[in-house]
C-alpha cells in the first residue's frame, strides 16, 4: 500500500474517523465495543509541490511578518500535513484502520476543499509517457534524458515521488552534474568478445 498525503488549511488539524461506542451495564461496569480512530495533522514536512498546492488554493489572512515589518513569513506553519503511512506507524493502526482513514479523508475532500485537500500522487508529469516503463540500465536513462534535453530536477522530483528506485536516483544525481557541465559523461563501454 502507497502512502498517501493529505493537506489541511489549519496546522493540528483533526478528524474524527470513528467515534468510540460504551456500553454501559446497571452494575456500574462498561465495555469499549468500538474504539475510536482518529486522523491528527502535524505542521512542517511539507515538500515544495505541496507548499505550492497549499498557497495556490487557500488564503491564509493575518500572516506575521520579518523584524523589517516589510518581510511576510511564510505560512508553512500553518499548514497541515497527515502521511497515511507515517501515522499509521505513530498510531499503531492496523492496515484496515489506514484504509478507513484514507477513504473518510478523500471522501471529506472530494465533498469540500475548504479545510482539506488530497495530495495527487504526482504533480510533476513523467518526462515521457512511458518512462517508468524504461527497459534499460540507469545509465541509458541518463543518457537518454541528457540527449532529449529534460529537465533534471523536475525528473528527480517525479522519480522520487513515483518508484523512489536509489540505483536510478544515483544515476540521475550524477546526471544532473553531467548536463549542467559540472563533470564529464563516460558512459560504460561494452567489452564484446
């Protein structure tokens, strides 16, 4: 299961998945038939794409501002951000728990984006329709990209946020080197015989 971000306008905060059901005996005694599930949001750990996401589609009014009165500070702190996977680890949920989190927070988003959004699993597109197909090594990949002209940075993000593969982010890091001139390409040769 992928993880999956969720984005709130306010820094902590929480939804209520499940609520918690008693049920009371006339001795005085209970029993917790249901527990209940919550969904907390922490500030910070943004990634830039998502910052981008936030300011493009909430107004945040009463920002702070720098010592210099002029400088507004960045309202980074207060938004909010829940990872599914990083939650259910903090939480220990189990891995219904987790779907049921996922599928109540798409479904409050979808219904209204006021308070909190789902973040699309990409927001960078491939460099190529099937590149996370690519039959090759690493460094065809690179090749490739240094020959078509692609953007390295907006690669790296696409290739972090989609398969994550660190042979294939090695290759594109010191590819990133190669095509801003900062050190020569040598591809590996193929010893035939």
């Amino acid at each position: 299961m992928s993880t999956t971000r969720f984005l709130s306008k306010y820094g902590r905060y929480t939804v209520g998945i499940r609520r918690q059901i008693i049920e009371n005996y006339a001795t005085g005694e209970s029993r917790v038939l249901q527990q209940p599930l919550y969904a907390q949001f922490h500030e910070g750990g943004l990634r830039p794409e998502e910052r981008e996401l936030a300011l493009a589609t909430w107004v945040f009014n009463g920002s702070y501002q720098e010592q210099d009165e002029v400088t507004i500070v960045a309202p980074d702190y207060r938004i909010g951000l829940l990872d599914t996977e990083i939650a259910q680890m903090a939480n220990g949920w189990s891995d219904d728990d987790r779907a049921e989190v996922e599928n109540e927070l798409a479904r409050l988003s979808a219904e209204s984006s006021t308070d909190m959004i789902l973040v699309p699993k990409t927001l960078i597109p491939p460099p190529w329709p099937r590149y996370d197909d690519f039959p090759g090594t690493p460094e065809e990949l690179v090749q490739r990209l240094i020959d078509d002209g692609h953007n390295f940075d907006a690669v790296i993000t696409y290739e972090r946020s989609m398969q994550n593969r660190p042979e294939v982010l090695a290759a594109l890091n010191a590819g990133q080197g190669i095509s801003e001139g900062l050190v020569e390409w040598e591809p590996e040769e193929e010893v035939v015989g």
